[in-house]
C-alpha cells in the first residue's frame, strides 16, 4: 500500500480535490473554535499545546519539546520559563546529562488541562446535539480516522 496511491491528484482538479480542501478547512475551523474553549484565557495557544504534549508524552528535554512542538529551540526555552513562571511546570535535572533539564508538568497544569478538556467536550458535545442519528453515527466512525491523520 503506497501513499501515493491513496494522495489525490490536486492538479486535475477532481472530486478528491473538493474533499480534501472541504477537510481541511472544516478541521482547520473547528479546531479554531476548540482552541477557544479553554479555562485559562492567560496561556496562548502555544502554551497549552507544550502542556498538552507534557501531558500525552510525559517528561522531555526543551529540546525534545521544541522538536514535538515544531519550533525553534530558543523559542521553547522562553514557553517553558513562561510556564514555570506561571507553577505549570518544573525544570529537574537530566538524569544522564547534567547540561540538560527536563522539564515536568506540575499538578497545577494537570487539573487546569483536565478542566479545559471538559469545558471543550461539553462545548462540542453542544454542537453534536444538532446532529441526527446518521451524522452522529458518521461523526463517531470518523474519529479514529481523523485521529490516525493527526499522528502520521
């Protein structure tokens, strides 16, 4: 199975084109609308998305953050002071480097980003109540699919 049998052709202009341009933007706004739904209107964006990252993949180096996050080095360095500064995370030395730190949420983080994932399911559960059975039903089948997508 090859990725290039599966990627439409965007230069013919077909249906797959249509499809992908009405995923893409529907992802793209609603993830807008999603990063909205959040407890603490003092963290950006970017804040709560190294937070989010601390808590799916646990300890890191800045280093590894930046490269999860996709940003540069120096710029991760600012968010994980910002954070700190804030009791959401701490810095510990590295185990095996003592060059390095690695950077840990506080307990802090975990029950803001536990209160910000309830605030946003019950928003977007909200939204699904004007949905029918059928939309609902695709809705849920979609998911793993849309997840797989958010980790290639």
């Amino acid at each position: 199975m090859s990725y290039a049998k599966y990627m439409p052709d965007l230069s013919h202009g077909d249906e797959n084109d249509d499809a992908v341009n009405a995923l893409r933007s529907a992802v793209m706004r609603l993830g807008r609308r999603l990063k909205h739904q959040r407890v603490d209107e003092s963290l950006s964006p970017t804040e709560m998305s190294v937070l989010g990252t601390l808590a799916r993949c646990g300890s890191a180096t800045p280093g590894e953050l930046a490269r999860k996050e996709h940003v540069q080095p120096p710029s991760m360095t600012r968010i994980v002071a910002l954070l700190e500064a804030k009791g959401l995370v701490r810095l510990e030395p590295h185990p095996d480097d003592r060059r390095q730190k690695v950077v840990s949420q506080t307990a802090e983080a975990e029950a803001m980003l536990e209160q910000s994932r309830r605030k946003r399911n019950v928003w977007l559960a909200s939204l699904a109540e004007g949905l029918d059975e059928d939309e609902w039903a695709k809705l849920r089948a979609a998911a793993p699919v849309l997840e797989k997508l958010a980790h290639l």
